[in-house]
C-alpha cells in the first residue's frame, strides 16, 4: 500500500467544489461533530446507567476522548515515522486528522445500550420470534441480522442514502472511511471471526473504499481485505480509552477501590527504570489530597505513557502493516511488562466492573425493551394494512421508510430506526407502547 492512496480524499457522493480553508479530513471531522447522530451519543450508554449523582461517560464523551488519544497517537506515529522514513514527511502530514475523525465516528452505529444492544438485537433473530424471516432473505443476510454489528452498522448510517438524505450519506473522504474499519469484511464467509464491518447491504461501497485507498484482498476464498494502517491507531486509542476510563467511572461510582485504582494504573511503571515517575506522583500527592484528582492524574499519566508505547509499536511493525500482513492489534504487541499490567486491568474490569449488578440490570433492560420494539416494528413493516400498525408506522421518522417490499429491506429499516436511538427515547417508546406510565 502507498500513502498517496491510503489518504484519498474522493468521497462517496461528488459533492460541489470547495473553497474552505479546511482540509478535507478536518471537513470529515467537523460534519461528524455537526451531525445529530453524533449528538445522540450523548444520551447512549458507555458502561454504567446514565442518570445518577455521579457524572460517567457517555458514547458521546467517550467518542471524544477517543478521537484527542487517537489525534496524539498519529502525530506521535507520525513524527517518529518521519525521523526514520524523512521521505513520507508530506504525505503523513494529515493522519492526526484521519485518525481523530475516524475515532470520533467510531461508536455512531451502536445501538441502545451498547452491545448488551447489539447482542438484544441478534438474540431477537437467533432465539426468538424473528426466526420465522430466515427463509424469506439470503444466507448472508441472514447472516448480519444473527449477529448484529455496531461497527458494521456505523460504516452504513455514514454511507447510506436514508429516504429524502443527500446521496453517500454523511460523504466523508474513503481515507476517513477506511480508517474506521477495523474488520474488514462480511459477517458471512470471513474465516469464523466473530466481528465484522460490512452488512450485504453496503457491499459495494465497501469495495469502493477499498479500491480507492488501494488496499488488497489479502484472503481471497473468505472476502478479507487488509486494514487501512491507521486504522490500528483508531483501535488502539479506542482500547487505551474503555480500559482505562471504565476503571475510573468505576472508581467513581464506589464499585473499584482507590487502592485497586491506583495499583492498576501505576502497575505499568517500572519502579527500577522509571522513579521519576513514581517522585513525581508523591509530589502531586503531597498537594492533592482529593481521591478523585489523584485517580485522574494517575489516569493522564497513563494514557501519555500509552500514547508512546502504542506508537512505537506502530512504528516497529510498520512494514508489515502497511505490506497488510500484520495481524492482531497494537496493544496486543506491547512491550510483556506493559502487556502484564493491561491483562491484569483487564481482568480487574471485567470481574469488577462488567459484572456488577448496575451494569448487568442494563443488559437486561436492553433486551426487553429491543426485544419489545423489535417485536412491535417489525410486525407492523410486514403487516402495514392493519389499524394498529398503520398508526405505529406514522411514529418511524420518513427517513427510515422501506424502499422496496423486499424483507431484509424491510428489516434493516427498523433496524435502522431502533439502533438510531438514544437509551432514554428506546425506554419512553417501550412504556408508551406498553401503557406504562
């Protein structure tokens, strides 16, 4: 692969000529900000339920934090690219801007309540009343509806023409869009992965963005392309983000301990090879006596040492990845002492964190009020003649009409109308529809 390409600045649809002073991956950044898919994330869970005393991320601070960790990342990456290869100087003059779109878009396509959404969604399909449609839509249709995929399902809200939209969807440069792939491939015939980021239904300006970026089929026989390289930055700073941020809304919210927190965070310094580390953390200390600043000092520390290490990973495999061979993520190549600690933060999180009963009673709410709506919507798109349906019908935004009689376009039109919505308006719908005031 080469950077003239992997930076292509063409879009989806061919918009009129431009004489903004941006560029135009700051555009891409700046429509994604202004749009109001990127606003709902406001109101769409990161972790922990929404309402409450204690302020806890949200999809859209999350989207955020991950887009500024990711812009640091490709300078980072970028500078020290420059140093070894000076000839790439020019052409690796824009990633920071690539990499921080693509993060800020990354959780767009996420449904109400995260992936216990996602998985409300596919259940729906595998297990229950939605097994009747498997026969009415292709293999591979049927495919991306048994296991529903965010990432998947953010690539079509920015590529989709909804009824009455502009053509290309949001039309954001195939560079930005490459970038946000992180699985480069179908739900159906991809070699058993369990993610994926191209529904049937975007199949072919899924190939679009491929070709123009110039980036090969690495695996013929199951449609595997390679990564876009920036993509693993955009991972990298989403992974660096949920661990770290997770532990301290847990901290926050009294479900993880200070003492847990902090030996976590301070798990990745070397106490042999990095005591200033450790001296300058007395010293704050010695001056703030507040566990929540302590805990956010640790955590700004961290991610800068993260940030460096992440990019030197990219740097030191950077012949694979941009020959598309590298396989795995960035943080999966860290240094083992590094690695140490983040499995060991990993598995404070997931026994602590992902299996407290607040974060549990959300999965469960996302699956009986998906799992309602699903119900609701779908019967009434296949049975639109009868009072009730016509009249729940008349509450589906005009955007979100089925263009054809097809069934799987049918389905993805309430798809697309249920994964667009914020936790909050899902649960209002549920207890309106069910008469609960």
């Amino acid at each position: 692969m080469n950077w003239s390409d992997l930076l292509s600045t063409k879009r989806c649809a061919s918009p009129h000529k431009s004489t903004d002073i941006r560029t135009s991956f700051q555009r891409d950044y700046d429509r994604i900000v202004f749009s109001s898919a990127f606003r709902r994330l406001q109101n769409k869970t990161q972790v922990f339920p929404l309402p409450g005393s204690q302020i806890v991320h949200n999809r859209l601070t999350h989207s955020l934090e991950v887009a500024s960790v990711g812009r640091s990342i490709a300078r980072m990456a970028s500078q020290k690219l420059t140093e070894l290869y000076p000839e790439l100087g020019l052409s690796l003059n824009e990633i920071d801007s690539v990499v921080s779109a693509a993060c800020l878009a990354h959780d767009l396509g996420n449904p109400p309540f995260g992936h216990s959404g996602e998985n409300a969604i596919s259940s729906y399909f595998k297990d229950g009343e939605g097994r009747i449609f498997e026969n009415q839509v292709l293999p591979a249709q049927w495919s991306d509806l048994i296991a529903f995929e965010g990432n998947a399902n953010a690539l079509r809200l920015l590529t989709h023409q909804f009824v009455g939209r502009r053509p290309g969807g949001f039309s954001l440069t195939a560079a930005t869009l490459a970038t946000l792939i992180k699985y480069p491939y179908h739900s159906f015939d991809n070699g058993r992965r369990k993610k994926y980021n191209v529904f049937y239904s975007e199949t072919s300006v899924f190939e679009w963005i491929m070709k123009e970026c110039g980036i090969p089929k690495i695996d013929v026989a199951h449609g595997v392309y390679a990564r876009h390289p920036l993509s693993y930055l955009m991972e990298s700073a989403d992974d660096i983000c949920y661990l770290i941020l997770d532990m301290e809304d847990a901290h926050k919210r009294g479900i993880v301990s200070t003492e847990a927190v902090e030996h976590c965070f301070l798990s990745f310094f070397n106490p042999l090879k990095e005591k200033e580390v450790f001296d300058h953390k007395n010293q704050v200390y010695n001056d703030v006596t507040d566990v929540n600043e302590r805990v956010s000092f640790l955590r700004a520390t961290l991610i800068n040492k993260l940030v460096n290490a992440v990019s030197d990973v990219f740097v030191q495999h950077y012949g694979e990845i941009i020959e598309g061979t590298f396989a795995g993520s960035l943080i999966a190549c860290l240094p083992d002492f590094e690695k140490k600690a983040l499995n060991q933060c990993r598995d404070t999180s997931v026994q602590g964190i992902y299996q407290h009963p607040s974060v549990v009673k959300i999965e469960l709410t996302g699956f009986n009020v998906i799992g309602t709506l699903l119900h609701d919507f779908i019967n009434a798109v296949m049975k639109p003649n009868s009072a009730y349906n016509r009249r729940l019908l008349s509450l589906m935004p005009k955007q979100f009409e089925a263009k054809s009689n097809d069934t799987y376009v049918k389905i993805q039109a309430v798809l697309d109308f249920i994964s667009n919505m914020t936790d909050l308006y899902a649960v209002q719908m549920y207890k309106d529809l069910r008469g609960i005031e």
